[in-house]
C-alpha cells in the first residue's frame, strides 16, 4: 500500500502494467497486480475484468499502438492468454461521448468492447481442475457440500445456496 493506494480496500488495490507486446499476435501486453492488503505482498496470477477494459483506453491516452489498440489483441502474461479490446477514437484520442448509459452512473458514454476469446484454463490450465465439472468438499460443521471448480479468467469455486441453509437470491 504506497501511501494509501487502494485505500486498503483489496478490491481497490490493483496495478496494471502496461507495455509492448512480447507475442505477435498482441499490439499491447497488460501484466494485472493484486496488492495485498494485509501484507507486503504483490499478485501476479489471474486478471480482472474492470481493470483489463482500461487498456485499450490507456493505450490511445498515451499514444500507445495507435490505431491497433483501439481494436487489437491485448496479450495478458499472468495468464497467457489473450484478450480483444476495442475503444472508440475520435482523431486517434478516446471518444468521451457515446450512447452507453451504466445502472447508478450518472450521463452516458462511449462503450469499450472487451472480450475473452479462450478464457478457459487461464490459471490452471483446464476449465474443470480437477477434472470434475461437480463434486463433494467437506466443510466442517456443514458434512459435505456440492462444489464446481471452475478455471475461467480467473479460478472460482461454486458452491450451491440450499447446501448452507440458503435460498441464493437474499438480500
């Protein structure tokens, strides 16, 4: 946390390093960081959606592989794989201006295009980790619960709401 960055919130305590390509295939690559909180500890493994759609954005802001960023790839090493991203230019600056209106953000906005042409794997290399698309994990206090591993973007464990005593759609 350099003087408070992120606010010692995890979610707010990201990096995205952004530099030349190193695959031909790429106009950019954008190496993601999850900073710690709690220790002196950087991350290096996974990506994230929110930050990953600043890049294209970034890119034209800093004249950075200009035009091909506004609709290249954009090679992400953590993970290996690569992403398409295309930010709208007005004479080769982002568009500011645009149709896109977000649920509790106030006026509108140009839309950025992000997508994930093989997010499977990205941090284990197979979509089901263990091979298994459902199995059983015992919780202590709980006996055994329903469990999904799944490897897409980033690895995530799915658990089912009625297993915990819940409904899944609460407040």
């Amino acid at each position: 946390q350099l003087d408070g960055m992120g606010g010692g919130i995890t979610s707010l305590s990201k990096v995205a390093v952004i530099g030349p390509p190193t695959r031909p295939d790429a106009d950019l690559d954008y190496t993601f960081a999850q900073v710690d909180v709690t220790a002196p500890v950087v991350g290096y493994r996974g990506n994230c959606g929110n930050i990953s759609s600043a890049v294209g954005p970034y890119a034209l802001w800093a004249v950075l592989s200009v035009p091909k960023a506004r609709s290249g790839g954009i090679s992400n090493p953590n993970t290996g794989k690569l992403l398409r991203g295309r930010s709208p230019a007005e004479e080769e600056h982002l568009a500011r201006h645009g149709p896109l209106a977000l649920d509790g953000v106030a006026g509108t906005a140009a839309s950025i295009e992000l997508a994930f042409p093989d997010p499977g794997g990205a941090a284990t290399g197979r979509v089901f980790p263990t091979g298994l698309r459902q199995e059983r994990l015992p919780v202590p206090g709980r006996g055994t619960v329903r469990a999904s591993m799944v490897d897409i973007c980033n690895p995530l464990l799915i658990l089912a709401a009625e297993d915990f005593g819940l409904a899944g759609d609460e407040a």
